[in-house]
C-alpha cells in the first residue's frame, strides 16, 4: 500500500513539474515575441516623442541633429543656426522614476524650456511637474548658478522656481536631475 501512495505521489509530481516546464517555456516565448514584435515600435514612438518636445522647446528648429554626447541633440533652425541643445534627463522622484527633456542655449547659460516625457509622481500633486504653470517657470530661466526651488513665495532670484506646494520631493527631484544632467552636458560640450 505504502509503495502505490508513493509511486502515485512520485508520478503526479512529475506530471506537475513537466507541465510547470511546459508552460513557462509556452508563456516565456510568448513575451518574447511580443517585445520583439513591439519594441521597434515604442523606439519608434519615443524618437517621435522626443522630437515633439525638442520643437515644443524650441519652436524655430528645422533639424535636429546628434550630438557626440548621448542624449545631447542640437536644435539648428532653417539657416543652419544653432539654436540651442536638447537633452535627456532622469532620474528618481517620489514614486518612480521622471525622464524629462530640456533646453538650454548655445552657451548653457539660459535655459529655454522644459518637458516631462514620462512620470509616476501622484496624481493630483506630484504629477503637476509636467503642467504647464510649473513647467513654464523653466523658460528664460538664468543657469549662472544651480537652478534652486522655493517654497511657498515666488521666487527671488533668476535661477529660481517656485516648487508645486504638496509636492515638494517632486519638485526637488525636477531641480536635482536637472542641475546634475546640465553639469554633465557643460562638461562633455565645453570639454
């Protein structure tokens, strides 16, 4: 009797661990080809994204152009005129990670305009660094010092923006991921 429970044990533990296999090997292959079939697409949409936001910056842009420095795009307008540079720029907010374009001038000295690309911040607070009135205190916006956010006043200096009351952390995380990608940029272009 001892030896059928076992045997019967043994066979319906193998049938479980042969059908596990078999399904995990059905379902990896399946997300493969679904990556496969959808990546060149969302690659495709995110240029397409970036360039929207790079023409949002910089309105006058007739091409854009790579740069040496990944994630470094020069605007140039009909002229061949530069108009400024364009960048990427992430990093950790409140509740996930905030990917960003902005652009600077010529001469990184004046930063032309900001947008959020994507953002889990909260709804409702956090989520407000990709509205318009927080974004647009980004434009004209002096980098001859670290860009800093105030509280609960309007800002002071012209390095200055006011942070998103409620959501101050998301509006640091803005300033911090910024101020770290425009030191990176001075570096790689002035180098």
């Amino acid at each position: 009797m001892k030896n059928k429970l076992t045997d019967i044990f043994a066979n319906s533990v193998v049938r479980m661990i042969v059908a596990l296999a078999i399904v995990g090997t059905v379902s990896g292959a399946a997300l493969v080809l679904v990556y496969n079939y959808s990546m060149p697409k969302i690659k495709v949409n995110m240029k397409a994204d970036t360039e929207r936001a790079i023409k949002d910056i910089f309105p006058q842009t007739d091409k854009i152009q790579n740069t040496k420095e990944e994630g470094v795009f020069k605007a140039v307008d009909s002229s061949g005129k530069l108009l400024g540079y364009a960048f990427l720029a992430e990093g950790n907010g409140y509740q996930g990670t905030i990917k960003m374009i902005a652009g600077v001038d010529g001469s990184i000295t004046t930063m032309n305009g900001m947008e959020v690309l994507e953002s889990q911040e909260t709804p409702g607070l956090g989520a407000e660094i990709a509205d318009d009135k927080f974004r647009k205190q980004f434009n004209g916006l002096s980098l001859s010092h670290e860009i800093e956010y105030v509280k609960n006043e309007k800002p002071q200096q012209p390095y200055e923006i006011e942070a998103i009351t409620g959501a101050t952390i998301s509006s640091r995380s803005v300033v911090h991921i910024l101020n770290k990608r425009i030191g990176e940029i001075r570096k790689a272009l002035k180098g």
